[in-house]
C-alpha cells in the first residue's frame, strides 16, 4: 500500500489538530492548577522587588 500526498495531508491536519488541542489543554491544567498559584505570584511579583533597579 503507497501512501498518496493527499492521505498523508489528510493525517497531518487531523492528527496535528487533535495534538494542538490536547497540548492546549495541558498548558491550561498547569496553570490554572491550585498549587501553581503560589509560584505563579511569587513570579509576579519578583519583577517589584526593591533590588531589581538599575544601577545609578
């Protein structure tokens, strides 16, 4: 069995689809995940720490 330009097409989108949508959804476990909070706003608010400032 030969696999034609099309076929192959066909199983990139579809699959390519179904890949996208499953990493998408793991990206939004992750960040939204109750124990990430408090990484997530230590990272925050690292950026308004008195000693990240330019040197005069």
């Amino acid at each position: 069995m030969t696999v034609t330009y099309e076929e192959l097409v066909w199983f990139a989108k579809t699959f390519g689809l179904f890949y996208f949508i499953a990493m998408s959804a793991i990206v939004l476990l992750y960040v939204y995940w109750p124990s990430n909070r408090r990484e997530f706003d230590r990272a925050a608010a690292s950026i308004l720490e008195k000693d990240d400032r330019p040197c005069p």
